[in-house]
C-alpha cells in the first residue's frame, strides 16, 4: 500500500504499509529522515532509536507509517509508525497491529494531527481486511492515552468497567514482549507483570527518551 491523498487545509497524507519490503533504498532513506525531523523536533531530550526511526529495512517491513506532510515546500509535521507483529493464538498464525509511536511536531500541534495519522490508516486496513476482526496492541506511560485506547476499541485490557481478558489477551501480550520488544523500543532488561500488564523496566530500548517524569 502506498496512498497519498489531502486531508484539508493543504496538507497532504501519506500511508506506506510494510515499505521495507518493496521500496527502493534511496526513497526508504527519505522516508525515514522525514520521520526522524519530526521525532527531532518533538522529542525534547536526545533521539529514539527503535522501530521504523532505526532506519532498517526489517524493521520497515513490518511497519504501517502514516506521514503528514504541510506547506509549501511539503514538509513533515506529524507521522505514526505502527507494525504488523507475527503471533500465534490457538495454533493459527496470524498478524496483529500494534499502534507504536504517533508524534507531531511542535509547531503543528493542536491541530487534530494524531487523529489523522491514526484514525485514517486504521479504516484503511480494516476495510481491505473485509471488515473482520483485527487484534491490536498499544504500549504508553500515559494514563489517558492508556483509556483513549480502551475508548476506541473493542473488549481493550486494562480499561475502567468489566476484567474482559481472554486467554488471548494473555498470549498475545506475552508473545509481544517475548519476540516484538524492538517494535516499541524495549530492552531485554524489561519483564511484564501479566497480573496487571505492566512492564517493568521498560526504558532500556531505545524508546529511553520518551520516559516522563511524575515527580
């Protein structure tokens, strides 16, 4: 998949699905700068280092990115990079999605741009899968990106009302953090508490930088 259509207000955006795995090396490499000014810009201390900012092509092949591009020149304001991850639920393979990183730069914030670089891509894939059934992850330290998650999707865990988790919530999320830590940046360092799915000792993996302070 490779879409590219204006979203209003002279922006343009772009959806590139699993680029690593057909896109020529010289354009992968635009690519990817564009989504490392964007990080630059958006991350107050140091870079991120992992998924789709890494820059390799195994990494970009599993990856969803989703770029929004204003001005004139065109230039990045916003992207998401979400990845298709390889699991196994009840003897059949199959690929969830996990949401990953969404960043906007700062002088484009305020302006619904996480909206676009999720919500568009996400209708996108799940009308060519025929409408059916999609499992997908999310990793955050902030409590209400944590309940915007369960806002939006189907049967989410953890989420405030009714304990919905499935033997499938559990393997999924142990099959994440066991083969997929690179996809959000965790170090081997991390473990996952599956009572309270928590990870714990979570900033080792190049997503160091996105560790907020509560103090």
């Amino acid at each position: 998949m490779d879409l590219e259509f204006p979203i209003g207000r002279g922006r343009i955006c772009r959806v590139l699905e699993r680029p690593g795995t057909w896109m020529e090396s010289a354009e992968l490499a635009r690519v990817v700068e564009d989504l490392r000014v964007v990080a630059g810009a958006a991350v107050r201390h140091g870079t991120l280092a992992y998924g789709a900012l890494t820059g390799e092509r195994e990494r970009l092949a599993q990856a969803v990115l989703t770029i929004v591009y204003e001005g004139k020149p065109l230039r990045p304001v916003a992207f998401s990079a979400m990845a298709w991850l390889p699991v196994e639920l009840r003897g059949t393979k199959r690929d969830i999605l996990h949401l990953g990183l969404a960043l906007v730069h700062p002088e484009a914030r305020g302006r619904n741009l996480s909206r676009s670089v999720y919500g568009v891509t996400m209708l996108l894939l799940f009308l060519r899968g025929g409408l059916k059934p999609l499992w997908v992850t999310n990793v955050s330290q902030v409590p209400s990106a944590i309940g915007s998650f369960a806002t939006y999707f189907d049967d989410a865990y953890p989420a405030l009302g009714a304990d919905c988790r499935t033997p499938a919530h559990f393997a999924i999320a142990e099959q994440v953090i066991a083969r997929h830590r690179q996809a959000f940046g965790v170090g081997e360092e991390a473990e996952l508490d599956l009572q309270r799915f928590v990870i714990l000792d979570a900033y080792t993996g190049g997503s160091d930088n996105l560790k907020k302070p509560f103090t």
